[in-house]
C-alpha cells in the first residue's frame, strides 16, 4: 500500500496511551492562566440592556431594509450604519436544531441539550439568534417527536432581580402553543 | 486574470496521520517537506520561498506557531509566510503558493502543512470554544458540533434527505481509507449504514461515526514555474484554478443548507480554468469531508450536481473510487484523519497522485485528466478551491 507508486516509507510514531502512562515517552506540560473583560461594544450593549429589560432589540439597516438580529452598528451587506433601534418579538421560529450529549470540553452529558437557530418575529425573514430550546422533553426520541423546524417558541426569561445583561438572561425557548404553523 | 508563470506542483510528501504522534510539529513538517523534496527530486537549497499552514494556535498552546514550525519547514533564512483559514487552510496556502510563483517572484516553493492537536488537554475540542462569539454563543455552552450539527440538521431538513444516505459518506470515505498508508489506526474500516447511524449520538444527528478523528500529521507540496518543471520532470500537474472565498460571521443570519461561498470558490477557480461545465470537465474529486454531511454540500457547493443531488449520486454509486465521479478516493478525513490544515493539503496531494496515475490501490477507474481538491472552515464561512490538470 503507497500513497504514491513511488514512495514506501512513511515517516511518524503513533503512541498509545500506556506509553505516556508508563513512562516511555516524556511530556511537559503548561496551564494557560489568562482572563479577559471584553467590552461589549455599542450594538451589543444596547442589546444586552434591552435582555435585563425582557426586550430583543435589532437594528434597522436603511440601505437593505433590513431589521439585524444579533444588532450591528453597520451593515455587512451594504456597509453603511444602520441607523435605528426596532424592539423585535420575544417569539419565533426554529429554523434548525440539534440534540446535545457533548459539552463544550467533549466530556459527555447525559441530559440532552437542545441547541437551536431561532428567526424572531419582527426582525426580517432569515435573521436568526441561536439559543436553546427547552420544555421540549428528556430523551432523543421525545425530542425529535416534538421539534419540529418551522416550529413556533417563545422566550423563557429568568426573574427580572437575576438578569445580568447577558444572552443568559433568555433561560431558553419552549414550544409556544397556538402558533400557528 | 493575467500573471507571469504557470505553476505545476512537482512532489507531495505525507507523513503518517496519528491520534498522537511521538514527534514535534517541527519533527512533522521537517519528515513531510523533505518528502516532497525528494519525490520532485529538489534539494533544499532549491527552495526560494516557503509557505506554512497550521490552524488555530491554541491547539499547541503556542502563540505565533508559524514562526515556531519555520524551521522544520525549511523556512530558515527564506521569504515565509503563513496561510490561515482554519480547516480551509491547507488549500489556502497552495493558493498562495501558487501565486508565489505566478506572480514572478519565486521559481521553486515549498508548501507545508502540519497540525498536531493531540497536545491540546483533555481534548481539543475545547480549544475550538475561543473560535466562538464571547457575548452570544459561549455563554450557551457552544461546541463545534453543535453548530455542524445544526447545519446538517438544516441540509437534511431543506432537502428531505434521511440520516441514512448521509451515513453512506462514512462507508465510503472509511473503505477508500483501507487503501491508504498514512491512515490513522482505527479510522478507515467496513461499516455498514446501520453501524454508522447506530454509533453514539453525539449531537443529533451527528452520531461517532460521521465525524472525523483528532489527528497529528503533516503534508507538503513542491509548485514551481513552468521553466523548472520542464527541467525536472515529464509529469508535471498543472494548477489550472484557484478560488476563495468568505461569507459573514453572522452564521445565524444566512440559511445553512447551501454553501454561497463556496460555489463563489469554486466559480473562480472554474473561471480561471476555463471550465464551464464542471460537472463533465472535473474526473476526481476531494471534496472537504470533515463531517459526513459536508461531502455532499460541497459537491453541491462546488456546482457538481443540482442542490439536494448529491445524495442521489452518492447512492448510485457515482462518487465511488470506480464511479463516474469519484469523490474522497484517498478516505478524505473520515476515511485517513482529520489534521486540519494538513488534511487540506492530503488533498491536494491526492489529486496531483491521482493525476500522475500513481495512486496505486486508491487510483480511480475512469482515466483523468483533470480534478479539484476543496477544503473548508472559518466560522463555517470559508471556502477554498484548487482545480488541478494535466
């Protein structure tokens, strides 16, 4: 077997576990000790008072017509500023969803989390947040059962005393009954 | 598009791919570029410039990781330049290092990617959460797959196409892989549909098995001028397009199930080839396989069948090593690994093997002339295209 006809040896030792448990091999190892406060910008800002307020705020772009959620003080499309605030709806659509067993490290869960792209009522077609859709059950087969793409939600707020100004603040989206469809 | 020189690579060099690899990121590239040396039969002196791919630094813990490697690359004392597109990367740097010597600046240039992701503890998928928007996306708790995982669901949901037919990339992709030397242990294998769909679902639906590994290699490709390659070899492969291009970030603002980008990739590389039916001009194809769903995307993307065709083509047989179209005939990186940047440039040097006729078990029944190596990344907003011929 060759990658080409004209090549035989292929340089790279493989390890296996138990040659680094056993001593065989040597590793250095370093721990990365850093933080950061990153400032939130003018857009997000705005945006993450408007969550402690239980309020989504998008911006409106004059040249595309556009309502933009996440908000962005200029738009990419034609490049100019947006120019407005437009409150959208704490409502909306799944555009696409997924059933979580890995957390962010790649340890596994066993609670499945349900990750999701949801397009808000009152911002334009196809401008989408991702969140996490909850109430929706706690086994892969209920919640395939019961997401749907195209389905209506709902914001889930926490307490308006436990909102920091943060994405967090929308515990998550549930089913929102008599949506429509 | 006008520039000085054709450019023709010349040697490609492979190291083993490895969940964990003995040796250094230096080690690596220093084994892979002198491979690609050898096999164009160029010294290192030979070389005037070179270019590096390697994704993201946090994976090694090592800041500016280009300028670390430039030694092992053959870098020492030369024009060097990183190319960094993350999973795009690989197919990045032969774009620069095919326009290093279109231009007109440089006859002979070395192209070396290399990642080592083993290093990263307990695993480098946590390495990937800096990739991601601090304020909206982390918070959530946000991984890779998740995000794949909600574009495969948007792809399968757009076009009606069932877990089942995406689960027959991975069959494909991991028999071709058997036949490849560098593959890593335990990746490539016979699998039936019902093991691949059956395998631990780790973010629906993207189950163990549609997703390619963790893995440490290098690779590396000689380009050179049309002058040189007349002097040093009779089976030069031609670079006859390159193409990029990048979409927003806002990844939640664009509708998932089509990648825009990179069918604007692939219609400058097209353009530039002078191809205008690709789907009878292209013989071989190695579309970016980093998870099953993304093959038939991209053949999609890259304007080979209609949107939501893929599947049909992938089920009736048309992308195997004997099809019509063969697409991933080295294993892709389901089938061989996934070192980022370096499974880009695994690629390219499948399509310049193939194109020489040399890929002994893994060569494609149908004779080719011409094939397309295409890789992927960013925040799932980068496309990266080289069609080679000969």
């Amino acid at each position: 077997m060759n990658v080409s006809v004209h090549i035989r040896d292929y340089p790279g030792i493989p390890l296996k576990d138990r040659d680094i448990a056993e001593g065989r091999v040597l590793t250095t190892e370093w721990r990365v000790k850093a933080r950061y406060a990153w400032d939130t910008g003018a857009a997000l800002g705005r945006f993450f008072r408007g969550l402690k307020e239980g309020k989504i705020y998008g911006r409106w772009c004059p040249g595309c017509d556009r309502i933009v959620v996440p908000p962005r003080m200029f738009c990419e499309w034609c490049f100019r500023p947006t120019v407005r605030w437009v409150e959208v709806g704490d409502t909306g659509r799944v555009n696409t969803f997924s059933v979580s067993y890995v957390n962010w490290d790649a340890s596994r869960s066993t609670v499945p989390r349900v990750p999701a792209v949801i397009e808000l009522d009152g911002a334009s077609p196809g401008m989408g947040i991702m969140h996490l859709l909850g109430e929706v059950g706690d086994t892969l087969e209920e919640i395939l059962r019961r997401v749907k793409v195209g389905m209506p939600v709902r914001a889930v707020w926490k307490p308006p005393a436990e909102r920091q100004g943060a994405i967090t603040d929308i515990l998550y989206f549930a089913p929102r009954p008599g949506g429509g469809e | 598009m006008g520039y000085r020189n054709r450019v023709a690579i010349v040697g490609a060099g492979l190291t083993r791919f490895m969940r964990r690899a003995q040796e250094t990121g230096k080690e690596l590239c220093f084994e892979a570029a002198r491979m690609a040396l050898d096999a164009a039969g160029l010294r290192p002196r030979d070389v005037e410039a070179v270019v590096m791919a390697t994704a993201p630094d946090v994976f090694d813990g090592v800041h500016m990781k280009g300028e670390s490697l430039a030694d092992g690359a053959g870098g020492f004392r030369k024009p060097y330049m990183r190319s960094f597109v993350g999973g795009g990367s690989g197919v990045f740097a032969v774009i620069h290092g095919w326009y290093h010597v279109a231009s007109g600046h440089f006859d002979t240039v070395l192209v070396v990617a290399e990642e080592k992701m083993s290093s990263c503890l307990p695993h480098p998928q946590a390495a990937f959460n800096g990739i991601y928007d601090q304020f909206l996306e982390r918070p959530l708790g946000v991984n890779l797959l998740w995000i794949f995982a909600l574009e495969m669901n948007r792809y399968m949901q757009v076009h009606g196409i069932p877990l089942e037919t995406i689960a027959l990339v991975s069959v494909k992709n991991k028999k071709n892989g058997l036949d490849h030397p560098c593959a890593q242990e335990g990746i490539p294998g016979h699998y039936t549909v019902e093991e691949i769909v059956g395998s631990e679902v780790m973010v629906w639906p993207v189950t163990r098995l549609m997703v390619s590994p963790v893995t440490d290699a290098a690779a590396a490709v000689v380009m050179v001028s049309e002058q040189v390659a007349k002097r040093i070899t009779d089976k030069p492969v031609w670079v006859k397009g390159v193409g990029w291009h990048l979409d927003s970030s806002y990844w939640t603002n664009r509708d998932l199930y089509y990648p825009k980008y990179v069918e604007y990739a692939a219609r400058m590389a097209y353009d530039m080839a002078g191809i205008t039916n690709p789907r009878r001009e292209i013989d071989v194809v190695e579309a970016y396989d980093p998870f099953a769903y993304k093959e038939l995307h991209h053949m999609e993307g890259l304007l080979l069948c209609d949107k939501g065709e893929a599947p049909r083509l992938l089920e009736k047989g048309i992308t195997a090593r004997d099809g019509e179209l063969p697409v991933c005939p080295s294993g892709g990186l389901l089938g061989v690994g996934n070192p980022i940047a370096a499974a880009g440039l695994m690629k390219v040097a499948e399509i310049f093997w193939q194109l020489r006729g040399e890929a002994g078990a893994r060569q494609v029944s149908r004779p080719v002339r011409t094939g397309l190596a295409q890789a992927w990344g960013d925040l799932m907003q980068v496309g990266t295209v080289v069609v080679l011929g000969v």
